[in-house]
C-alpha cells in the first residue's frame, strides 16, 4: 500500500471527514475501517452522516421557504396599499 486511503493521505481524509461533518471519534472509526478492509462499516457510517446532513439541509430549507412566504407576503401588502386581502 502506498499510504493512501481512498487516493489520500491519512491526515487528508481525516480533514475530508471532519469537512462532512464527522467529529474526531467518527472519522477515526471510518479511516480504522478502512484500514481493516471493513469497507462495508465505513460506509454505513458514511451514510449516516448522510442521511443527518439531508435532513438538516431539508430543515434549512424549510427555513428559506418561510423566509421567503413572509418577504411575498409583506410585498403583497404594500403593493395592495398596506391592507391584506
């Protein structure tokens, strides 16, 4: 092996893990998966990572859309002349 995990070094992937979201204790767990062929562990951890950062992007997005209701909203009633219909 050339010191490479996934075509990086160890400390790189380390930083791409923690960029993803995963604390120290995660991304030690993926890399000694790795490191022990237990590829199959890696990416269910990997996964779930996933699946936490999906729903938060789906929770912010839910936040864009209210933002954006209340600005059409407001909009609309000073368009109307201040009075809401």
């Amino acid at each position: 092996m050339d010191g490479k995990i996934c075509g990086m070094t160890k400390e790189s992937l380390r930083q791409c893990l923690s960029e993803c979201g995963c604390c120290c204790s995660t991304a030690d767990s993926v890399i000694e998966k790795i490191e022990s062929s237990d590829r199959k562990g890696a990416r269910k951890i990997l996964e779930q990572k996933r699946k936490e950062a999906l729903e938060s992007l789906h929770q912010e997005q839910q936040k864009i859309d209210r933002i954006d209701f209340l600005s059409w909203q407001m909009d609309k009633e000073e368009k109307s002349g201040g009075k809401q219909k």
